[in-house]
C-alpha cells in the first residue's frame, strides 16, 4: 500500500477544488446567455425599450460576470498560493 504525504493530499484537494470553481464559470455563461437573449426578446417585443433594456441588461452581466471572477481568483489562489501547504506542520 502506498503512502500519501500530506503535502501530495492537500495540492490534489486543491486542484480538485480550483477545478470546481471553474464550473461556476458554465453556470456564468448560462446565466449571461439567458440575459441577453431576454433582452433581445423584449426589444423585440417593444424596441421602444431598447435603452433602458440594455441598461439593466448591463448591470445584470456585471453582476453575473462579478461571480466568475470570483471564482477564477480563488482557483488561482488554490492553485499558485495555496494558503494550507502551511499550515502542515
């Protein structure tokens, strides 16, 4: 049976947990997809509108996209300084 140090387990659950975070990035693309094609769905409806649907729609993708940057900062901080290598020994 082999022995796994725990510096080896630490930067594996690391790079599982930066991979993770990066999913979060599928569920920003799905969200800023679904705004913008509601958007154009309103213009369509009443191209009247049209500023101030682009407006909020503005604002909705700056806070969408505000989650994805989140998560890509903490993938890199898991991947390049990771806080825990020391707190080992």
């Amino acid at each position: 049976m082999s022995h796994i140090t725990p510096e080896a387990f630490v930067l594996g659950m690391s790079a599982l947990g930066a991979g993770l975070a990066m999913i979060a990035m599928a569920g920003v693309g799905i969200g800023i997809g679904f705004n913008a094609g509601k958007t154009v769905e309103g213009t369509a409806r009443q191209p009247e509108a049209q500023g101030t649907l682009l407006k909020l729609m503005l604002v909705g993708v700056a806070l969408t996209e505000t989650a994805g940057i989140f998560a890509l900062i903490i993938s890199i901080i898991l991947m390049y300084a990771n806080p825990f290598i020391g707190s080992l020994s």
